[in-house]
C-alpha cells in the first residue's frame, strides 16, 4: 500500500483511532498507572506526571489525562488534513506502548 493509500485508510478510520486513543492512552494507562501504583517497588517517573501524583494523587493524574486527551482534540480540531491524522495515530502508539509496559510491570511485581 503507497503512501497516499495509508494515509486514505487513516482518514476513513478517525473515528475509530481517536476511540483505540481513548481506551488505551485515556483508560488503558490510566488505570494500569493506578493499579501499578498499589504494588511495592513501583513508582512513577514521568517528568510531568509523578509532580503531579506526589501533589494532588490519583485525582491529580485524572485531571492531567483528561487535560492531555482534550488538549490533544482541541489540536485535532485545527490541524490540516492529512497531518491532523498523527494525534489520534500517536496517542494510540503511546496507549499501546505505556499500556503494555504498565502491564508488564505489574505482571513480574506480582509474579
């Protein structure tokens, strides 16, 4: 598949990445951050997000996600075609990778 053939295929799919984005980016890391949280030995180490879990704890880190999610579709709204596709596309790459490693985390901590 070209190029211009991924990039049409995205552009018919919006709708569906910015529903993968929000279940994994939105819900997936959020809820493994939570749940990784309540096992000893893991800790939070985003430069952005651990000052605002030792301030303001689990509320905190909601409020920070739900900022992200509508800052993020704020920027989807007035970006141009085809270049607006990379925000849904890249906060469903960054859920599947921080979701999975969250995950995996858990998993050797709980054994």
């Amino acid at each position: 598949m070209s190029n211009a053939g991924v990039i049409g295929w995205l552009r018919a799919r919006q709708q569906t990445l910015w529903i993968v984005a929000l279940l994994l980016y939105g819900f997936g890391d959020l809820v493994t951050t939570i749940v990784g949280l309540s096992q000893q030995g893991i800790v939070e180490v985003g430069p952005v997000a651990q000052p605002v879990l030792n301030a303001y704890g689990t509320p905190g880190l909601v409020v920070l996600k739900s900022g992200m999610l509508a800052g993020s579709y704020a920027a989807w709204q007035v970006v141009p075609q085809p270049h607006r596709l990379g925000i849904p596309l890249g906060l469903t790459i960054v859920g599947i990778a921080v979701t999975a490693w969250n995950t995996a985390l858990i998993w050797v901590v709980t054994g």
